[in-house]
C-alpha cells in the first residue's frame, strides 16, 4: 500500500456557523486528497455537510468531494474530508472552501 505526503498545517479556522477548528495536515495519497482538521464538538458533521465544501488547486482544477468522516481512533474530535485525488501536477496550493463564504483555507503543498 502507498504512502501518503503528508502536508503539515497545523493552522487555526472557524467556520461560518462559528465552530472553531484547527487544520491538522492533509494526506496526499495517489487516489485521494485528505484534508483533517480537530477540535470540532460534537454535531458538527451537520454544519459540514451543509457547507457544500470544495477543493480545487491553484491551476483551478476542482477535486470532487469523496466523503467527510468524524471521529479518529486517537482524536474523537477529528474529521476527515475526502476528495477525489491525485494531486494535479505543478499545483502549488490548495484552497478548501464552502459554498456560502468562499475560501475557508489555503494550503502550500510545494
């Protein structure tokens, strides 16, 4: 089995219904992105859900949403978003953002 890239952020969000977050790291696997944040309470995957979230790169292809999963094996706070993957190549960033406000995070994967 490969290996993800593993794209350290460790940056702090809130998203717009106000439920604050820290963006961990995202997983850059052959078949998918992975994007992991931690420390949303318990009902959020309602509000992600409803945020239409989206991922596309800075040459502006869009990644197809895959699934968003709560609840990690060491974190039961974490929740993993999942999109249809690999990576373009010479993508330099990737923006994760929402339906309603636009981009919630931009992300440096060079």
């Amino acid at each position: 089995m490969d290996k993800p890239r593993l794209i350290v952020v460790d940056r702090a969000g809130e998203l717009p219904g106000g439920s604050r977050y820290v963006l961990s790291f995202v997983e850059l696997w052959p078949e998918r992105v992975v994007v992991r944040m931690v420390g949303l309470t318990d009902g959020v995957g309602r509000e992600l859900a409803g945020l239409g979230l989206s991922l596309r790169d800075d040459g502006g292809h869009e990644y197809e949403w895959v699934a968003t999963t709560s609840g990690g094996m060491v974190l039961p706070e974490e929740v993993s978003i999942g999109f249809e993957g690999p990576v373009r190549e010479g993508a330099r960033s990737l923006e994760l953002g929402a339906s309603a406000p636009g981009v919630l995070q931009r992300i440096q994967i060079t």
